[in-house]
C-alpha cells in the first residue's frame, strides 16, 4: 500500500503479521481434515493455542494500539485508510475482551471437541459427543458475555460471523421466509416430476469426477497455479493467502453430483479469496465483509448459476462424454430436471436450493435455544426431530444424518450457521441483478464463458473487502435494500 503515514504502515506490518498466524492456523485446520493421523491432535491441539496466543498477542500489543491510538485523533485522508484503522481498531477491542486465557482455553478445547465430534459421527453417537458440546456451549456463553451485548447473548456470537446483524433482525427474516418456504416445498412437490422416473446411477470412476472438478474451478475463474484441492469428509474452502486457496471436496462413486457441486460451491469461496488484493493481504481492504458475503459467493455457483439450464448446456455433453455407460441415455431435459429436483433430505449439505435454508433456520433456532439456555444440551436429538418434523416432515434415521452431521459446533462455531440462510437469500439478489443487467448471460455460459458472472461479483463484492457491512455491500450490488422477498420471488420464478 502507498502511504507515506508511518502510523498507518505500522499497523498493515503488524496486521500482516497477525494475518500470518491466522494462515498457519488455517494450515493446521486444514491440515487435520486432510492429512493429519489419528494421534496427531495433542500436538495440533497444542500448536492451535499457541498460534491463537501469539495472534492475540499482536492484536492487543503497545505497538498496534499506540498507532491506532495516533491515528484516532488525526485520521487518514483517504476512505480505504480511514477503513483500515476503523476495522482494526473494532477488532482490536473485540480482542481485548476475550483476554489471552480465554483465546487459549477456547482454541484447545474447541480442537479436541472436534475430534470427539468425529468420532461420535462415526459411531451416530450424540452422548460420545455430549461432554465436549457442553464444553464448548459454555464457552460460546462466556465468549458472549465478555464481548458484551444489549439485547441478546447471541447477538455477540452472530456479529463476529455477520456484523451489523442481531438475533431480533435474523428472528424477523426467517420468520417471514420460513412458512413461506414450507408451503412453497409443497407446492412444488405435489407437481409432477419427470425427475422421479430414474434415479442416477453409477459407478462414477471418481479420478474423472476428479477431473470435471478441477475444470469447474478453473472455468469459475481461480486462478489454476493458486489453488490446491484435496479429498476431506465435510467440504471447505481455507484461504492462506490470496495467492494460496485449499479447496477440499468428497466423491461418492456412485453420485456424481455430490462431488462436482461441492466442487462448485467451494470454488465460489475460492474466487472470493482469490480475487482480493494481495497488496493489502492482513488488512480489511482483503477481507471479506462477512461469512453471509462469502457464502452467497459460494451459493451463487452451487445453486443460482449450478442449477441453471445455460450451465447444464454446456456442462452435460462433458458428463455424458466421461460416464457414457450411466449418462448416455438420459436427455439433457431429464438429467436437468434430476439436477433441479425439490426433495426434503435429510443432510443440509445435499438439500436442493429451495428446502435448504430450512435446514439452516432449524440449527438456528437450537443455538438460539442453547445460548439463551432455554435448550438442554442433552434434548438436542429430540428437538432436532421435532424441527425437521415440522418443517420438512422427515424424521433422521440416525443421530449421524440428524444433529451430528455438522461439525460447526465442535469448532466453536455458534453464531456461523445463520450466515449460511442470509448467503443464499444474498446470491439470490445479486444473481436477480445480475441477469437484469447482463441480457446475453445465457448464451455466454452456454459456450462455457463463466467470466461474464465473476466479472460482475469481482467488480460489485470482491474488490470491496471489508469497506461496507453486508447489507451495504448488498444495496450497493442491487442499488436496493436487502429484502428477504427478492429471495422468495427468486426462487419462485424458476420453480413455479
């Protein structure tokens, strides 16, 4: 960054700093659901509280604070200077409250409550996972009260995920979107579906599904020599660097889509990551706006473009051409109309685009439940039921494809899965916008030319960072204030 304020520079320097102990925590994250053997957690677990103190260490330092304290009185002429030292100065008091001890404890225990959860998952066992929930649960509570809040304790959790967004706000959103989608589901489901004729079936040789992944990720737009994909359990996308992107994705031989959309979800993350200015790497200039942000970056590909006939088009000759023997006789008009079935499941992560923030809404009101302790910890299973009862009328069949299928919980995460329903209802928005504005979008993406949509969230989302909370960015996107409305019109307009 060209600045000649020395204050300013020594606060991108100890940033930066910052922001490389974050990446070596990503590393390690990474590193466990990739590579890592079994007995590696004690020396992971060690080395996460170690990084998490050291980070927290700079963050809350004299010489950070002198800085932004000589800054606060004369602040930088320039807006992206004067975000700079607002951002980071809001960061920093967040640190300052949670206090060394606490980022400690909190990074150790989170660390093996994830393996306990692994485990647990793979034995459908809640009560193997229950000590280590309630754990975590009490510390997510204290995590609550030392930031502090005015309404609700939740409020506290959400903001790190989502600034700007309350529990009251999030209470009024899915309080209008929920019903609305429970009778849209039965809409669609009572029509007739052609997609219930067939089921796909393989096998699918995954080194091929493999294959079609890396092609998607490159056609999206991230950059081929700056990202790594590997095989993980639950898809991720970790952004060490701009120049450096982790993308994992799962491969069922006999599922092909499962594979290649999270390929395409995680690209999503990835382009985001990608296309941040890496001059300004450790500051909010290169930092997402919010989780919400990027997970409508992720869900404007998996669903919005993923699900659309332009990008079946273009994509479906190459599948049949890999998997003749599975694909060769079923028609584009089928295998799409397959891709675009509405069809209550049970695993958040395989829903369809129009049942899916119902799940999200579901694990909402439980963390709500747990952090204002009208939920038991131990009642999880049975309210989970309950939730999904009402809302998708299924009921899980283990406690695998129930409350444990997510590992958000063991790594601290409460206050992340909101994000996941306001990311869909944002790539809605933006992808409404979007093709208002772009008239030929589906003659481009039909020839295999996805620059015409990264052009536009570079130009609208990536480029702005941390400038703007989410619903400024939004507004600034769509030139109108975010309404959950253009989500439900959305979804409407393609499936009814």
């Amino acid at each position: 960054m060209t600045t000649s304020n020395k204050d300013l520079l020594k606060i991108i320097e100890e940033c930066q700093k910052a922001a490389q102990f974050t990446s070596l925590e990503y590393l390690a994250s990474w590193d466990q659901e990739t590579y890592m053997p079994k007995d590696g957690i004690e020396p992971k677990a060690a080395i996460m509280s170690f990084i998490a103190q050291e980070k927290h260490k700079i963050m809350t330092g004299t010489k950070l604070k002198n800085s932004i304290d000589a800054l606060t009185s004369t602040p930088p002429a320039s807006f992206d200077e004067q975000i700079i030292v607002k951002r980071i100065h809001e960061d920093i008091e967040k640190q300052k409250k949670l206090g060394k001890s606490f980022v400690k404890k909190f990074s150790k225990e989170t660390a093996h409550a994830c393996e306990a959860w692994k485990k647990a998952h793979k034995n459908s066992n809640f009560k193997q996972f229950l000590p280590s929930l309630k754990k975590v649960i009490n510390l997510c509570k204290k995590k609550a009260q030392l930031i502090g809040y005015s309404d609700h304790p939740y409020d506290a959790l959400l903001d790190e995920f989502e600034p700007g967004m309350t529990t009251k706000q999030l209470d009024e959103i899915f309080g209008e979107v929920k019903p609305r989608l429970i009778s849209l589901v039965k809409k669609i489901t009572s029509k007739e579906s052609k997609s219930s004729d067939f089921d796909l079936k393989g096998p699918f040789p995954i080194h091929k599904q493999k294959e079609l992944s890396h092609d998607v990720i490159k056609r999206i737009g991230v950059n081929p020599d700056q990202y790594n994909l590997s095989t993980t359990h639950h898809p991720f996308c970790i952004p060490l660097h701009p120049h450096d992107i982790r993308i994992t994705s799962h491969y069922h031989e006999q599922d092909v889509l499962k594979g290649f959309t999270a390929a395409v979800h995680e690209a999503g993350h990835g382009l985001y990551e990608n296309n941040m200015p890496a001059d300004f790497y450790g500051t909010p200039l290169a930092e997402a706006s919010s989780i919400g942000i990027h997970e409508s970056q992720s869900r404007i590909y998996e669903t919005c473009l993923g699900n659309s006939k332009p990008f079946w088009k273009f994509y479906y000759p190459k599948f049949q051409q890999l998997f003749p023997e599975a694909l060769g006789s079923i028609s584009m008009e089928d295998f799409v109309s397959k891709v675009r079935e509405v069809k209550p499941s049970l695993i958040r992560i395989f829903a369809d685009e129009v049942t899916y923030c119902l799940h999200v809404i579901l694990r909402y009101e439980i963390e709500k439940g747990l952090i204002e302790n009208s939920i038991n910890p131990k009642d999880i299973p049975n309210i989970w039921k309950a939730k999904i009862q009402e809302s998708l009328g299924i009921l899980p069949t283990s406690d695998a494809t129930g409350c444990l299928q997510d590992i958000h919980w063991s790594i601290g995460c409460f206050g992340y899965f909101p994000t996941y329903g306001l990311g869909s209802m944002y790539a809605g928005s933006l992808f409404t916008k979007f093709i208002k504005q772009n008239i030929d979008w589906e003659s481009k993406i039909a020839s295999g030319d996805f620059s015409i949509l990264s052009s536009y969230l570079k130009e609208n989302i990536h480029v702005h960072g941390r400038k703007y909370l989410p619903f400024e960015l939004i507004e600034r996107a769509t030139e109108k204030p975010f309404s959950p409305e253009d989500y439900i019109c959305y979804l409407e307009h393609r499936y009814l």
